[in-house]
C-alpha cells in the first residue's frame, strides 16, 4: 500500500524516485534545498538554498539571521544522525570556479583532497570538508568511475545523484 500522506515535500520527493530510508531533515525540511542524494544514499542539501528557503517560506528576516539558524541549530545537530547522515554543501560561489579556486578563495583546510580529473564536476564542499562532485557528469569524464575506489580515502568525496 502507497502512502499519500508525506511528513514534507522532500520526503515525497525522495519515495517518489525510489529512495526509500534516506534520512532527510525534518525540523525545518528546507524543501527547495534537497539537490539529491549521494551514491551512499544519504540526503544531500544546499547550504545557500537552505538559507533562501528559510527567508522565503519560513519568514526569516535575513540571509544572516537564516544561516545562524542553520549553523547553530541544523549543522550542529548533524553528527547525530550518524553514518547516514544529511550531507550539506556549500556551493562553489560562481560558474567556472575551479575546486581550487574555491579553496582558496575560502581557505579551506589543506587536507581537502581533491580529484583533479574531475574538477568541471565539482560542485562545492561539504560541511565535513569532503570536496562534492556531480556523479552524472563524472561518468560522462571517466566512464566505469566507481565510488567505491575513493571510499577508502580520510575524507571520501561525496558523489551527488541529482533528483
């Protein structure tokens, strides 16, 4: 029996593209946020969205005001959820940046180990400083890629499945 009723937005998004036990966000659900899921399958959002759907749905007065709510109250309690843990992501600041660049430009820890092959996949780091690259566009770079080959690593890339 299919269940119509949803907690949020994101839930019936990620049951209605067979991601069922994907552990999303629920307090606030920063519905426009979810981007999708990573190859591990946990729930992946957008920082920069999470803050914009805080002003626009939930009445936040500010861009700033918004994201003390987020760091103080969402990411904090992320480590909570454990090993299926949302994964969130602050993108890179415009098209074109390189995951170098970005690096940079926020001086990021230098034990942020980026693939290099894949640097038009990447879409910004994770709140853990793991670097988050677009699968899709991976495979199409270096068909056969598996995930499984850098899993291995300290700080694993997160590979995002777009929804």
């Amino acid at each position: 029996m299919i269940n119509n009723e949803y907690e949020c937005e994101v839930e019936k998004t990620l049951l209605e593209n067979g991601y069922e036990g994907v552990m999303f966000l629920t307090d606030y659900s920063y519905d426009d946020a979810l981007v999708g899921v990573s190859t591990d399958k946990r729930a992946v959002y957008n920082y920069d969205l999470m803050v914009e759907w805080l002003v626009e749905e939930e009445g936040f007065e500010d861009d700033i005001e918004a994201a003390e709510w987020i760091d103080y109250n969402t990411i904090r309690a992320i480590p909570y959820f454990g090993s299926t843990a949302p994964v969130i992501y602050y993108p890179k600041d415009y098209e074109g940046q390189t995951a170098l660049e970005y690096l940079e430009d926020h001086g990021c820890d230098d034990e942020v180990c980026l693939l290099s092959a894949l640097d038009d996949c990447f879409l910004g780091i994770s709140m853990d400083d793991a670097p988050v690259y677009d699968f899709a566009l991976a495979e199409k770079m270096i068909p056969g890629i598996s995930c499984r080959d850098y899993s291995t690593m300290d700080n694993p890339p997160v590979f995002l499945l777009k929804l």
